[in-house]
C-alpha cells in the first residue's frame, strides 16, 4: 500500500515537472500568430497569467464539480468534452497540452460570446487596470 502511495504521488509529480509554464513574451508571439490583435495582447496574458499562472497543463476543481483545464482555465460544464455542452468542439484533454492552439481557439470563441468577464481571474486582477507591464520588453 505504501508502494502504491508514493507511485502516485511521484507520477503527479512528474506531471507537474512536465508543465509546460510559458513566458510572457513567449506566450504574446503566439497569441498574434493565432489571431489575437497586439492591442488585446496584455489582456490575454493577464487573464492566463491569473487563471493558470501561465501554465499550460493547469487543471483546477470548482465547487460546482466542474473542472477547468488549461492556461485559460476552460470549464468542462460549457466548452469541452466530456462536459455536457461541448461548445468549442475540443477534448478537455487538448487544452491541457504545451500546444496551446486549442485553447487559444476556445478562448477566443468564450471571448467572442461573453468578452473577458467570463473569467473571474480576469475580472479579480485585470479589469480596469493598466497591463503594459504584461508585455513589457517584448517583441511580438
């Protein structure tokens, strides 16, 4: 029983020494090569800055029993499966990977439908408040 103890705790150790946890000026270069206007781009981070600190394999539990998955935090009850509604056509699964296209194309269709007030990360530590530090040095 104690084998079987540490395996787990090893292999979510692993888990997390494979996170893919991006930089800020990493991440803003592919967020324009994925569509995202230069002028949104400090919002962008923001948000997964605040949702996942900007890690690309975060997966958190709400109190609700959904699950939210990636660097967006995108909930399973609305926009991945194996929830309910599926909305963005994707597997949970794929936006929890260092490819963070998928996650970029559902994010950019829950922005479209509700704008960045669909996150409270976002709401909480980026509302209103001047990002220019978010992208501040970089090249994008």
């Amino acid at each position: 029983m104690q084998f079987l103890g540490a395996s787990l705790a090893l292999f979510a150790l692993l888990i997390v020494a494979n996170a893919k946890v991006y930089g800020r000026c990493e991440l803003a270069s592919i967020l324009v090569r994925n569509g995202i206007p230069r002028i949104k781009v400090p919002d962008w981070i923001c948000l997964a800055q605040a949702e996942s600190s900007l890690n690309s394999k975060a997966v958190n539990r709400n109190r609700n029993r959904s699950i939210d998955y990636g660097i967006f935090q995108i909930n399973n009850g609305y926009w991945c499966s194996p929830g309910p509604h599926n909305e963005c056509k994707v597997s949970c699964s794929a936006l929890k990977s260092d490819n963070i296209g998928p996650s970029i194309k559902c994010a950019k269709q829950i922005y479209k439908r509700h704008g960045f007030n669909a996150w409270y990360g976002w709401k909480r530590k980026c509302k209103g408040k001047k990002l220019s530090s978010y992208v501040k040095g970089c090249r994008y």
